[in-house]
C-alpha cells in the first residue's frame, strides 16, 4: 500500500509541474511570467517584433505567453481578462483599436494592479492618451512617434520626384499622378502617413516650383483606397491596383505614375500588379513605389530596382525596448523608472509623457 501511495504521490507532482508550465511560450527560468497580447498574426512587421521579442524574453529568462486577437477589440479584452485571473505578472499589449484611449482604459480597468505596457498601436489621439498615462501609473507606451513616418516618406518622395521628374512623368503632361494605399481607416499611423506622405511631398516640389502631385481618381474625394478589414495587406492593395489598371492605364494615356502605401506589405501588392502589367520589372518603366517598414521583402523589392523607398521601422530596436522595460518592471521598477533607464541612440522619451517612449525611424532607399 505504502509503494502504491509513493507512485500516486510522484506522478501528482509530475502532473503539477506540466500544468504550471502549461502554454508558456518561453524558456524562462524566472517564476514571473508576462502576457503578450497582439492585435493580430497576420502583419508582417509585427511578425518580426514577435520573433526580437521573443528571441530577447528568452535570452533575459522571462517566461511569456503570445496570445493573437485576430483584429478583434473584444476578444483580447476577454484574454486580457483570463490572464489576470491567471495570474500573469505583466500584460503587454499591442491594442486591437489604435487611437481608442476610452478602450485602453477599460483595459486598465480590468488590469487592476497588474502593470500594462501598451506598444506600436497608439492608445490615443491628439493628446487623449495623456490623461490615461497620468492617470495610470502602472502603465506605459513604447512605440513610434506617429507623424514622423509620414513626415520622412512624404520628404523621401519629394525630393526623388524631384530629381527624377521627367522619367516619372510618363505621358509628358507635367504633371505627377499618384495612388494612395492606406492600411486601415482609424488607425493613427495610417491616418498621419497618408496626410503627410503627400503634403510633406508637395511641400518640397512647390518649393522648387513644380506642381504638386495629383490624386489619379478625380472622383475619389477621399484621395486614397483603404484596406477596408483594416489588415494593411497586400492583397488588398494588389486588387485595388489590378482594379486601377481597367481605367487607368498607359493605353488610356493616363498611367498611374507614383504609388504611396502606408507600409510595405500593401507596397509589395502594388508591385506585384506593376510587374503583371510588365512594368518594374528589368528593362521596363518603373512606377516608383514607396512604403513603410523596411521588411526583407521590402529591400530585396528595392536591391532589385521594382520598389523605391521605404522607412525602416526598427522591429529589433522595439523588441529590445519591449523586453528591457518588462525585466525592470518584473524586478520592481515603475514604468517611469523603466522606460528612463534605457541609454541607446534608438530610444527617446516623449516630450509630452515621461510615460511614452519612441523607437526613431530612418529613410531607406537601399545598402
């Protein structure tokens, strides 16, 4: 009986130990654990912050979870709400609804005490994630500073129009035609690098005289065609071109003759149109294309001349800042205190929030 009760007793302990490392997607050998939560697994970029992030989680043994929304608000409430219960040490989230500072409160709300880093999708607009970070010690952002991708595309696209005018030009008219490929109707980032992608753009061509650009679809009073599931895709944006090219169209003499796209993915749909048409392909006229990101597609899109410029988005620079933040938290810092120790040339600290850090972007247009 003693030997029965001795076996029993050693596989509840072995049982014991599988449940407690259950679903964890790290090898950490910390008995702390953070909750990582992504708006969706789709996006190519955010696809390489998760592979940093978890390469550096595992390399500072911090034991994770990766949970996935697939674009929905409720659902990664409800998991916000499982891994609290849970008991997960720090939740870091990449918020389904950019820019809805009223739903990164109703997840603190449901946070409590446990600590909230917010990155890359934006908790608010024009200032309203202010109060919610003062109001919330125990939260923090770490992102990009929303603007300045579209500031710097829209500046990189104004001076290669400019030095590149007449070849762009295709039908000699004087005039610059562009196609505008935004990711997703409320987003932040997508909102600041549509405006000025083109008016920073504009801005340097005016000053040197040259008309500004000039939107290929006069009935389109938006000036631009979203990804209407709100996924940056490129699919999307390869069917808005296909759909482009019935009317508009070097046969027609009116050649869509520039092509902006919030980020890399929907500029490797526009591409992928191009070179089905025969264009941007070697030997043929090249529609300059330019996106944001600076994915391995991307730049190999470039080194091979079909693509023209992007803005690199530093995935490994946010994943560092991500994971260096979450060890001091765990190991008892606030978020303030946290996101101040970081010393690096990437990192700056917001000017209106010592809460918000910014990882900087840089112009790419080749190696």
């Amino acid at each position: 009986m003693k030997k029965i009760l001795a076996i029993a007793l050693a596989v509840l302990m072995l049982l014991g130990m599988v449940a407690c490392t259950e679903g964890n997607g790290g090898s950490g050998e910390s008995d702390t654990k953070i909750s990582v939560f992504w708006y969706d697994e789709s996006d190519v970029f955010l696809g390489s912050v998760r592979d940093a992030l978890n390469t550096e989680l595992e390399n500072l043994g911090i034991a994770y979870d990766n949970l996935y929304a697939t674009n929905n608000q409720s659902t990664q409430l409800d998991q916000i709400k499982t891994a609290i219960a849970g008991g997960t040490d720090l939740l870091v989230v990449n918020q389904v609804t950019s820019g809805a500072a009223d739903t990164a409160e109703d997840i603190l709300e449901a946070a409590g005490d446990t600590p909230v880093l917010f990155f890359n999708r934006a908790i608010g607009t024009d200032g309203s994630d202010l109060p919610v970070l003062q109001n919330h010690p125990t939260a923090c952002f770490i992102g990009t500073d929303a603007p300045e991708a579209g500031h710097m595309q829209g500046n990189m696209i104004g001076e290669y129009v400019l030095a590149n005018y007449d070849a762009i030009d295709f039908n000699g008219d004087g005039l610059i035609t562009y196609a505008m490929m935004k990711g997703d109707e409320a987003n932040v980032e997508a909102i600041y690098r549509t405006q000025y992608g083109v008016e920073d753009a504009n801005a340097v061509l005016t000053a040197a005289g040259k008309p500004a650009l000039v939107y290929f679809d006069p009935s389109n009073a938006d000036k631009y065609q979203v990804d209407q599931a709100g996924n940056w895709s490129a699919a999307a944006a390869k069917e808005y071109m296909d759909t482009n090219f019935v009317s508009y169209n070097e046969t027609n003499g009116n050649l869509i003759e520039l092509v902006i796209c919030n980020n890399d993915g929907m500029a490797e749909g526009v591409v992928a149109s191009l070179q089905e048409k025969g264009y941007n392909v070697p030997g043929a006229h090249v529609v300059p294309v330019f996106g944001v990101d600076a994915t391995d597609n991307a730049k190999s899109l470039i080194a091979e001349g079909a693509m023209t410029g992007t803005v690199k988005q530093d995935a490994q620079g946010m994943a560092v800042a991500i994971s260096l933040t979450a060890k001091a938290i765990l190991e008892g810092a606030t978020p303030v205190a946290a996101l101040a120790g970081l010393s690096d040339e990437r990192f700056s600290i917001a000017a209106d929030s010592e809460s918000k850090l910014f990882v900087a972007y840089a112009p790419y247009t080749g190696e």
